[in-house]
C-alpha cells in the first residue's frame, strides 16, 4: 500500500526536519491506534470467515496495484484500501489497523522497502483510516447497518476525509525530502488519486453489504473495483494525451510550458526558504539554472513540397527518436509544432547547453535513410538559460526564438540569446509606439532632418547632400540613428518612417529651388519599402507634387536589402530606374554583394563603408580594399563615394587613388536644412596642394 513516489531515504541536508516529520507522523498514528488495540486479540478470534477473506483478497489485489499512466508518471494505488475500509465498517478500526500492519510488512519485504520508508506508510495509512473512523464516529455513520441517507452522506465524508489525510501526508513528505513548491506538490495527480482512492473507499459499503448477505459474495466486489480502477485510468490517460505530440510520442507545448513553470517555482520557493531561514549573510542563495533549446528544421518545407507530408511526418519522427537518444533521462523534449522542437534541461549553463546544441545539430545533420532516399536534416537552435536570460516560460520562449533566428541568419547552427539582436524588447517596443506617435502627430515631434555636404574631390564642389535621420526624444533625449533604424526595419513603421523621410526631403529640394539652391538628396531606404509593390509610385507623386526632377533624388541601398530577395527588390529598382531615380549601393564591402549582382542592377554610385575610409590612412590592409572597390566601380562605370572623410591625409590618398566624391566632418557635418545655404555661402573647396607628400598619396 506504499506510494512509490515516497522513496527510500531522505537527503541528508533535508535528513532533520523530513525525520522530525516522520517521527509526528508515527505518533499521531499510535496515539489514534491505541484506544482500539486492546480488544484486537478478542476481536480476531471471534473473526468471522468474511474478516479473513477480505484479509486475503487485500493482499492478493496489492501484488498488482493501480498504476497511473504515463512514463514519468509512478504513483499507485492500492485496491486493498476498499477492503480495510469494510473491515474497519463491519468490526472498528483496531482489526483494520492489524491487517494495515499485515498488508505494509508484506510490501517491506516483497519489494525491500526501507524501515523508514516502511514505518512512514503504515503511520501514513493509520492516521489516514483513524480520522475517516472518527468522522464515521462522530457524525453517527457506524453502524453502517441498516444503511439509509445519513449513513450515505456520512460515508461519503468520511471518504474524501481519508483521502485529504493521506494525499496531505505523503505530499508534505515528498516537499520536505526533496523540495519545492509545497502547494503544486500537493495539486500534482491530485485529480487522478482523489478519484481513485475515494472511489474504492466508497465500494467498501458494497463489501459490507455482500458480506452481510453472504461471505461468498464478497470476491465478487473486484469486478467493480476493476471497473473503478479503468474508468479512473482512462481519465488519467486523457489527461496525458493531452501533453503528449499525437505524432511523434514526444511532450507537446502545454507539457513544456507545465515542466518550466514548474521549475520556475521550485527555484522561486527554494530562494524563499533560503532567505528566511539563512543566519546573517552566510551562504548563497540556492543556484538553479534551466537550459532551453529551441530548434526548427531548415527547408522542412521543401521535403513536404517535393515528396508529401507522409514522407514529412516520417522524418519528424526519426528527428524526435534522434533527440531523444541524445537528450538524458531528466531532460524534457517537446515537438512545438510543425518542425519545431524544444528540449529543457536542469541544471546546464549556457556553455554546457552551447555544446548540447552542437552536439545535436551534428547529430542531425547525419542523412536520414527514408525508403532508400537519404535527406539532409539541418537545424538551427537558439539557446537561453533561466534566469539570466528569461524569468518565465513566455520570456524564456521568446528569447529562445530570437536566438534560433540569429543562428539561421547568419548560418550556424547553434546561437544564444543576445538582447542587441533581440528587435522585440519591452523597451524598444515601448520605443517603437513613441516613434509611430510622432510620425502620426509631427508637430512638435522631435523628428528631424540633417544633411551633410557631398563633394567631387577632384573639383571641390558640392554635388549632393545626405539626408540624415535625428530624433530628439522628449524624455530620452537625443536618440542613436542607427539604434532607430533597427528598432524601426523590422516592423510596419519602417515604411511610416521613409514616407515621412520622402515627403520631408521633397518639400526641403523645392524650398531650395524656390531659393535658388539646387542640389540632388540622398535618402537611404531599407529592404521592407523595396518589396512594397507602391513605393516607386508613391516617391513619382511626390516628385510631381513638388515639381523636381527625377535626378535631384538619390536613393541608398544596402547590400543586405540586395540579398533579402534579389528577384522582388530588382522589380521595384527597375521601375525607380525608369523614374530616372539614381541608385546607390551603400555600405559597399561589408556585405554579400556578387559581380553578378552588381552588371544586373541599375546602379549609378556605390558608397565605400566608412570602417574602412576611417582606417585607410593608418591600415595597409584596409587602403587596399578601398583602392580595390574603386578599381572595381570603375570597371562597372559606377561613381564612387567615399563616407567618412575626416582629415586631409584620407581625403588625399582617396584622390589619388581616383575616387569620385566624399562625405565626412572634413568637410562639414550633418547639420540643419535651414544652415546649408549659409555653410554653401562660405564654403571654399579644398586644394590639392603640389607640395603634398609622397607618402600622402601613395597608393
């Protein structure tokens, strides 16, 4: 009649209090048992034969309790309970707390149960029958017969009594041997034990009442008590199926989400403990660390496409049978979804789960042998750790998925959570909303427009300038551009944002016009308003609302908004390229950029990264690069321009190794539309002076 979930000894940092416990247990038991024993060896002898029957079938029927489904799933029931409870009705609680004493040894000896396992369970079983007998007792439920409603309704009290008693005991016995939160202990299976064990309490009147009629009539009762135990377990099964991945047999979202909430709150009660009972400042706060990894399939699709979710399905469940291999026996994997798995695993901090992921993505990455085809698995998988990157299963999920995103993105196979690269923060989203409203209301909204000088060096004039976004947060202040763009890209109020760029850089080039100052504007545009199908239609009536020229317009690209989607960003080129818009390749030599990309794009400019402008001076290796951009733009019949110019020395060497233009602080800075036509009055160009150096414009 032991629960196995109550092992057989007690950890020696918990040994104190869990034997404290026990010792109260086995008291409280002896002092509910010892009014009753007394008359226990009159009693057995003048047992009848239905006493020792039930005796009998109890425990015959414990050689094969009631186990509940699952596989991490080991309490049981015992139906010997239904038994004792007649006993108990039919001849009082000391006989029943002999045949507990009869059926407990038994179990000890059979399955080499510990003395302190053993002598919790017979104080457990005890206590448990001593408080049912009490409420039977003082509510006026004994004599059972002849039975009528208050004997029912009593019975049935006296019941869920038993089973709170118990199910208390043995909860309070596993929190205080292994830890944890106390109350989900206690709710854990409760559902399937409380129905279990009530319901074979409740067969004991069936008992009394066959033996009443006939002893012989008493083994018929485990026909019901069979019926009792399969509908409790097909409840139970149930309950499981609905954590199990219907496919592939593995745990499914909700089962993930259960096993990391409860985690959480173990971690969280244990902090608790400790801090209300730690002396001073000695000793550390209990560590728990979780590992999450997340992991999809990479072109899973295609095989469905190609070859037919049949052939799909089989390969998602060779996947789960690889994870499962790999993982060990206290970690969870979990199928999401689709292609999408998960596993959770205690105790591993981020560099152990770092080489977990990699030891999985070598795993699958083995082909798989399917009808004699074999297909390339590859993964990615994103890796977070409890707490230091998520203190819930929401947070930890979300990170998770960010980290798998980063790790396809830039072609591995393993990658952990990095907040810089996480767009979804609650901050930068809170940040995002601020920036949406001030598009929608721009009076007063902080959103500016800077523009700094683009000049042909070997002339000194000013051929363009660059419109340069700046935002003025009223309580953040000064906002980082670059932090803005990043924020911005990957959601809808990119395509806001470059609007209002647009409409604001348009109506400058015409106030200028009306002034006399007619110049051309660069405006960078991400990769999110090249795949709007509307965008070169949207810029066309803007430049007719202003009356300006097509050219007096150049848009920025970068080389990653060239690789997104090559063939969708090419449509939307072309058609600005019929506009007679100008386009420039920025960044240029920091991204992915093919000379085959380069012949098909309509492009009149590439911009030479200022990372290595900056360091062309002082760096051989980076001169060499822009020397060798330059000869390539030049080959293609491309301008070139070089950002980042801030002293004479690079402003020198980019003339001698040909370069068309350049931008940077040697020149001026961005600045204010309303101070260029000032800075234009007294800007006087720069000489090439004969007597520069040699080593200046060495190339």
């Amino acid at each position: 009649m032991q629960p196995t979930s109550l092992r057989n000894s007690a950890p020696s940092e918990r040994a104190g209090r869990f034997y404290a416990y026990l010792t109260v247990v086995i008291a409280a038991a002896l002092a509910v048992a010892a009014p009753f024993l007394a008359d226990v060896p009159s009693a057995a002898a003048e047992a009848p034969v239905a006493f020792w029957l039930m005796a009998v079938l109890a425990l015959v029927l414990d050689t094969r309790p009631f186990v509940t489904p699952g596989p991490r799933q080991s309490a049981a029931v015992y139906p010997s309970v239904c038994f004792v409870f007649a006993i108990m009705l039919m001849w009082g609680l000391g006989l029943a707390v002999v045949t507990l004493v009869a059926l407990v040894a038994a179990h000890a000896w059979l399955h080499g149960r510990s003395a302190t396992r053993t002598a919790f369970n017979l104080g457990q079983y005890v206590a448990s029958f001593g408080v049912a007998h009490g409420v039977l007792a003082g509510l006026g439920g004994l004599p059972l017969l002849p039975v009528g409603w208050r004997q029912v309704a009593v019975l049935a009290l006296a019941a869920a009594a038993w089973f709170v008693t118990s199910h208390l005991l043995v909860s309070t016995a596993i929190w205080l041997r292994f830890g944890g939160d106390w109350r989900r202990i206690v709710r854990r299976s409760a559902g399937y034990e409380a129905l279990s064990w009530i319901g074979l309490l409740l067969l004991a009147p069936l008992v009394v009442a066959a033996a009443d009629q006939s002893t012989w009539l008493v083994p018929l009762v485990v026909a019901p008590l069979y019926a009792a135990h399969r509908a409790a377990r097909l409840s139970q099964e149930h309950e499981q199926l609905a954590l199990l991945d219907s496919l592939t047999g593995l745990a499914n979202r909700k089962a993930l989400r259960l096993r990391i909430d409860s985690e959480i709150a173990g971690h969280v009660e244990r902090v608790a403990r400790h801090a209300a009972s730690r002396a001073g400042a000695t000793g550390e706060a209990p560590e728990r660390l979780l590992a999450l990894l997340l992991l999809d399939l990479d072109r899973f699709k295609d095989v469905n496409d190609t070859l037919g979710h049949g052939v799909g399905d089989r390969l998602l469940v060779e996947v789960a049978h690889r994870l499962s291999r790999e993982a060990d026996p206290d970690h969870v994997v979990a199928r999401l979804g689709g292609d999408e798995f998960a596993i959770l695993a205690p105790d591993l901090d981020e560099a152990a789960a770092m080489k977990l992921g990699q030891r999985i993505g070598l795993l699958l990455s083995e082909p798989v042998q399917l009808d004699g085809m074999p297909l390339d698995v590859h993964s990615s998988i994103g890796v977070v750790t409890y707490p230091e990157q998520g203190e819930d299963y929401a947070t930890l999920m979300r990170h998770a998925e960010v980290a798998m995103y980063q790790a396809k993105a830039r072609g591995d196979t393993v990658a952990t959570y990095l907040p810089e690269a996480d767009h979804h923060t609650a901050e930068r989203l809170g940040l995002l909303g601020e920036l949406r409203h001030a598009l929608e209301s721009p009076r007063d909204s902080g959103i500016e427009l800077y523009y700094q000088p683009q000049v042909a060096i070997a002339s000194g004039e000013v051929v363009a300038v660059e419109a340069l976004l700046r935002w003025r947060h009223p309580e953040r202040g000064n906002i980082n551009p670059e932090e803005l763009i990043r924020i911005a890209e990957h959601s809808a109020v990119m395509r806001l944002l470059t609007f209002h760029v647009l409409g604001e850089v348009t109506r400058q080039l015409a106030a200028w016009a009306a002034e006399g100052l007619v110049v051309r504007a660069a405006v960078n545009v991400s990769v999110r308003d090249l795949h709007a199908p509307d965008f070169a239609d949207h810029l066309a009536a803007l430049l007719d609302d202003h009356q300006l020229k097509a050219a007096q317009v150049q848009l920025e690209i970068t080389e990653g908004a060239l690789m997104a989607d090559p063939r969708r960003v090419l449509a939307t080129l072309r058609r600005l390229d019929e506009l007679g818009v100008a386009l420039s390749l920025d960044d240029f030599g920091t991204g992915y950029s093919s000379m085959l990309h380069l012949r098909r794009l309509p492009l009149a400019e590439v911009k030479i990264d200022r990372s290595f402008v900056l360091g062309m001076a002082n760096d051989d290796d980076d001169a060499s690069i822009v020397r060798s951009i330059i000869e390539l733009a030049g080959a293609l019949g491309l301008r070139v321009v070089a950002e980042g110019v801030e002293d004479e020395r690079t402003w020198r060497r980019l003339a001698a190794q040909g370069c068309h233009v350049a931008q940077g602080w040697f020149y001026a800075r961005p600045m204010p539309a309303g101070e260029l036509p000032g800075w234009l009055a007294q800007y006087r160009p720069p000489r090439l002076l004969r007597s520069a150096s040699r080593a200046d414009v060495a190339t």
